[in-house]
C-alpha cells in the first residue's frame, strides 16, 4: 500500500467583515439633505395669507371696510367729502352697518343699513359733509365699533 500523501492546503482566508460605518454615514447625510430640500420647496410654496385683521388693511383699498369675525377693518378710515365707503361682510354671522349712538342710531340720517348684510354681501354710503363719524355693528353695538373720519 502506497502512502497517501495529502497536499498541503492553504488556510481558507478568514471571513472578510466590511464595516457598515460608510454606508451608515451616507444614509444620515442622504436623509439631512432630503429633509432639507423638502424644507426648502415647502417653504417656498407656501402662500402668504392674512390672518390677522391688521394684516388685511394693507390689502383693503381707500374707502373699503372689511367686516370680520374681530370687527371693521380698519377700525378708523379716512376719507375726502364727497366719497363712499364700501362695507363687505367677510364673515359668517351678518352684520348690520349703524350710524353711532345706539339705538337710537341717528347721528348722520341715513347712515344705517336697512337689512343686515350676509356673507360677501356689501353696504355702501356717501360721505357728504366733513367731520368724524362713529358707526358700530346693530346687531353687535358692544363689540363693533369703528370710525369714518372725512376731510
């Protein structure tokens, strides 16, 4: 019987680990840069849009008043003889546009809508005479009140 003999083998390499360290540090910059540009696109599609009264009389043009859920915007309008003022109900409740004092309401004749004005409805009266007029909502005289100043 021949001997066998064995060939000497290499020892099998050992078992190759590759750090996940590199792939980790790519995905934590991958996901702070999507963050950040979702950041950027939101922001720059956001729409401005008024939600405070004061912000809405920039909006307003001369001889508008905005009737809102807070009251007249503006609270003092100033205007020339001869001019009208447009009063738009932007809120959900009516409102009815009076000449100050309540309830008797007859500081300047006229001066009172005849209806309450629903929603996106409007009053409108002429300013003839100069002076200063106080007016507030009829249906809310506590919490409406406001000024027509014509020069």
């Amino acid at each position: 019987m021949e001997p066998q003999y064995e060939l000497p083998t290499e020892p099998s390499p050992p078992s190759v680990r590759r750090s996940k360290a590199p792939f980790l540090f790519a995905g934590i910059f991958l996901l702070i840069g999507l963050v950040f540009v979702v950041m950027i696109a939101l922001k720059s599609a956001t729409v401005s849009k008024p939600t405070k009264a004061s912000d809405e009389v920039a909006q307003l043009q001369a001889g508008k008043v905005a009737i809102t859920s807070s009251g007249f915007v503006p609270a003092t309008i100033t205007i020339k003889a001869g001019d009208t003022v447009t009063w738009t109900n932007q809120d959900s409740s009516q409102h009815q546009v009076a000449t100050d004092p309540y309830p008797t309401e007859d500081a300047l004749a006229g001066f009172k809508a005849e209806i309450p004005t629903a929603q996106n409805l409007t009053y409108s009266y002429k300013f003839t005479k100069v002076g200063t007029y106080t007016y507030h909502d009829h249906l809310n005289p506590l919490k409406f009140k406001a000024t027509v100043i014509v020069k």
